[in-house]
C-alpha cells in the first residue's frame, strides 16, 4: 500500500516520457535554438512622449513675464546639435526660450546676434523637447521639410505663423535692403503674404522645402499689406547648418 502511494507520486514528478519521434523532434529543435543563439528580448517599450514639441509656426516665449512672442520658423542641426531658424529680432540677446507661455519648458537660447539677411538662430539645449523637421498645418496635420531652395521672383509660397496661421502668396521681389533701428539688412526677399504681430520668424515654404523667414512687414491679414522675409539658405550656409 505504501510502496504503491509512493510510486503514485515519484509519477507526478516525473515528466513524461515521449515517444521516439517527439524526442527526436524536440531535441532537433533545442539543437538549432543552441546554434542560434540565445532568445531575442523583447521588443523595447516605446520612448517616453516629449515634453514638448516644436515645428515650424508654433509659438515660441522668450524669458520674462510678457506677452510677445514669436514663431518658430524651421528646424536645422549640425551634427548631433539641433537649431532653429526663426527671425532675427526673436533671436536677438542671448534670451532662454520656452514653448509655453507660463515658461515652464525650455527650448533653447538664441546665439545672439542677427544674421545679415536678418535671420536668427535658437541652439536647442532641452533633450525632452523634439524638433523635427515639420511645419504644421492648420488642420492638425504637418509637412515634412526636406530642404531649402532659393528664393525666385513668383514663386508661390505660404507662410505659417503662431497669429494668423497660413497664408499664402507669391514673392514679388528678392535682394531687397531694409532699414530698421537694428540696423541695415540685405539679401531680404519680399512677398504678398500678409503677417501680424506674432508671425514673426514664422516659416515660409514652396512645398516640402525651407525658402525663407518672416522678418517683418506693414500691414494686416485683414487688408492686406507686404512682408519681408529672411532667406534660410542665407542661415544655412553662414552657420553650416543643414535641413533636415
């Protein structure tokens, strides 16, 4: 009786014997799992969601408690190192920018100084913020920029600004000079797309590609007016930066 129950659970214990072609089977496949290598891990879970997110025409805040803003005009790198193009006087000083208007996300700072043709550059410096290489449209979606072109007499554009959003228009004219009390900017291009207050630095583009920068303008979307706008090749090559 005892040997019997005792038999009972050594079974239990036991794995089962299988028969010769299963263990045929299951040996060959343990020999190839052994010659593959270990077991892949799992797929790795996906990155955290940014904290913020820039593309070209979302506001941007510099420091300070005011309401004057700016818009974000492309994305650009050197090297591992991310830039953005925007207006030169939204880059002027060495001021910390935000993508909020309570400055609680840091984006980056501006370098400083305007460039010739009255661009300004912002080196990204927040790892949690992601810039790609987009323009965001008015009905949520984005386009992806590929590279930038030379302004050209009627080339059609559009211009996507934190005020007024998206117009479009044609360039009437390029290597226009314009004084402002920062100085004498040349190389500008101007065109018949309006802009207002807050559109400043916003991108102008001909399709998928980068043409050029609001600098500034007189006038209102509502009555028109005329604009002038930074060439972005112009930042590019003076700071050896690249789109995308």
């Amino acid at each position: 009786m005892n040997r019997r129950r005792s038999a009972k659970n050594r079974r239990r214990t036991r794995l089962p014997r299988l028969p010769g072609p299963v263990a045929a089977l299951v040996a060959a496949l343990s020999a190839a799992l052994a010659l593959a290598g270990p077991a892949q891990a799992s797929p790795a879970p996906p990155d955290a969601e940014p904290e913020a997110v820039i593309r070209g025409g979302d506001p941007i805040y510099p420091q300070g408690n005011g309401q004057f803003r700016c818009s974000a005009g492309f994305n650009a790198s050197r090297g591992d190192q991310g830039y953005l193009i925007t207006g030169g006087s939204c880059a002027l000083g060495e001021r910390v920018w935000y993508a909020d208007p309570d400055r609680t996300i840091p984006i980056g700072v501006s370098e400083g100084s305007i460039g010739p043709s009255g661009y300004g550059v912002i080196r990204y410096t927040n790892p949690d913020v992601a810039h790609p290489s987009e323009v965001g449209l008015d009905d949520g979606r984005s386009i992806t920029i590929t590279g930038a072109v030379p302004p050209e007499t009627t080339m059609e554009i559009c211009r996507m600004g934190s005020a007024t959003r998206m117009h479009c228009g044609v360039i009437s004219a390029i290597d226009q000079t314009v004084n402002t009390s920062q100085g004498v900017f040349t190389g500008l291009f101007r065109s018949t797309v309006c802009g207002e207050p807050g559109d400043s630095g916003g991108p102008a583009f001909a399709g998928n590609k980068a043409v050029g920068v609001l600098f500034g303008g007189s006038g209102s979307c509502s009555t028109g007016g005329t604009t002038w706008h930074s060439p972005v090749m112009d930042a590019l090559w003076e700071h050896g930066l690249t789109i995308p």
